[in-house]
C-alpha cells in the first residue's frame, strides 16, 4: 500500500521530484541524470552494450510515450524516452524493443556473427545466413530455411531479419537464450525477465555504486503492450527514477519480478 500510494505521487508530481534531479537539456542518460549524492557510475569500456545504452540519444524532456499507431500511452510511467523509431504495425513490444537495442548495438560494432536470436520454437535465426540470402519460411508449425534472397549485410536486410525476430521471438524465447546472473555482478544491459504469455522484460540502462557502503543503484527501461515506444522508468524510491539493487523481488510500475529474475545475453 504505501509503494503504490508513493508511485501515484510521483505519477501526479513529477517535475517537484525530479526538478534537481534532471538536467532537461541531456541528450543521454549520462547527461540528463545526475546521480544522488555518493555514488558514481560502474565503469564501462566505451565500446560496450553498456556506453551504448548510457549514450543513446533520449527524446526531448517530456516526452510522452507513443504507441506504434501515434497515439499516447496512457500510463505516465516514464521519466524519459528512447529516440527509436517504432514500426508502424504493433511488432515491438518488451521483448522486441530489447532485442532490438542489443542487435542494433552489434549492427553498429560490425559484430554480425553475434547477432543470433531465438524463436519460440526453439529455432535459431543467425542474421548471418540472411547475410547469405537465406529467409526462414514458417508453414504451420514447421520453420525451414530457403535460400535465393537477396544477400549482404546492408540496412534493408537487416530490417528485414529484425521483422521476422519481432514476429516470431518473445519473453519466453529470449529468457530460453539467456543466462541467469546474480545482482551482485549486474551491469547495464542486463535485464530481469519473466518469460511466459504474457510475460515481461526491463532492461538495465545504467547502474552506479556508492563506494562507501557498497550499495548500489540502477535505471531500468522498457517496451510493453500494445507496441510503444522504449521509455525508463520512474521508481517507488526516494531517488527516483534510480532503483536500489537488491536480491529480492523488483517492483517496477507495470510489473513484478521475482527473486532471481536478473539474466544477461
């Protein structure tokens, strides 16, 4: 009762709780979030998922949260929004938007080998064999690969891969892929998943240390249903919108994750 009586606060008075809080004109996380006072950010390499994350560029402060068809998403969740263009069809969803961030991170780096994913019926879809001309043609229950597509690693084909990965993957086949990982070691991109119908998925934007007491804090942001756009979230603490990392059940404001949900790709 009193988490739910403190996020209907933050949902009515943002800008009080977040007014020293918030550099409005950040173009990222770095920028626009400054951190509650003791803590400093993990250290990341700068070509990691997690410096990809940290840096992407964010919608200007205010924002509100489109859904694929244009209109606004009505839970005022967010804090901020991800500067990533939706399909116009509803595709995109939690463990979509997810993905997406991770393979576009890997399209970027020229890392195409690494950029392989799951459906839900087991299958694994290289973009690699895309690359190649391959497709995959689902029929029923059965999925086989045929070739004589078009071949090459440019944009359109990689779209194209990334359509048919929204189409046919989800929480259960990316919680499936990926290995559990305890809280002590978290870093960004991580993500705390339940995979099911529905399931759900946050992932880990940034995370920071106090050095003296050892606690740790983090952002998480989502996707979710109907297909909209990758927003972060507010928080029931105090520091919002950071979360306290503890090894216990994770309250976000559109789901709850149990104890050991944290898993990594």
């Amino acid at each position: 009762m009193k988490k739910n009586i403190i996020l209907a606060f933050l949902l009515i008075f943002p800008f009080f709780i977040y007014s020293q809080e918030i550099n409005k004109n950040g173009n990222n996380i770095v920028e626009r979030f400054f951190l509650p006072e003791g803590f400093e950010r993990l250290y990341v390499d700068k070509n990691s998922f997690a410096n990809y994350l940290r840096t992407y560029s964010l919608k200007k402060y205010g924002s509100p949260v489109l859904l694929y068809n244009g209109q606004e998403k009505r839970n005022k969740v967010h804090i901020s929004v991800f500067d990533m263009p939706l399909l116009s069809v509803d595709l995109i969803q939690c463990a979509d938007a997810v993905i997406k961030l991770r393979a576009e991170y890997l399209y970027a780096q020229k890392r195409f080998p690494e950029i392989k994913f799951h459906i839900t019926n087991g299958m694994l879809v290289p973009f690699e064999r895309y690359i190649n001309g391959e497709r995959v043609i689902i029929s029923g229950n059965d999925a086989i690969w045929k070739s004589g597509y078009k071949t090459g690693n440019t944009r359109d084909v990689f779209d194209e891969y990334l359509k048919f990965i929204y189409s046919y993957a989800g929480t259960y086949s990316l919680s499936k892929e990926s290995k559990k990982k305890s809280v002590e070691n978290i870093v960004p991109g991580d993500f705390f998943i339940y995979g099911g119908s529905p399931g759900h998925v946050v992932l880990v934007l940034d995370v920071a240390i106090n050095k003296k007491t050892g606690k740790k804090i983090m952002l998480l942001g989502q996707s979710y249903m109907p297909s909209q756009e990758f927003h972060i979230l507010k928080s029931y603490e105090s520091i919002s919108p950071w979360y306290y990392i503890e090894d216990d059940i994770l309250e976000t404001p559109e789901w709850t994750f149990n104890k050991g949900s944290l898993m990594e790709f």
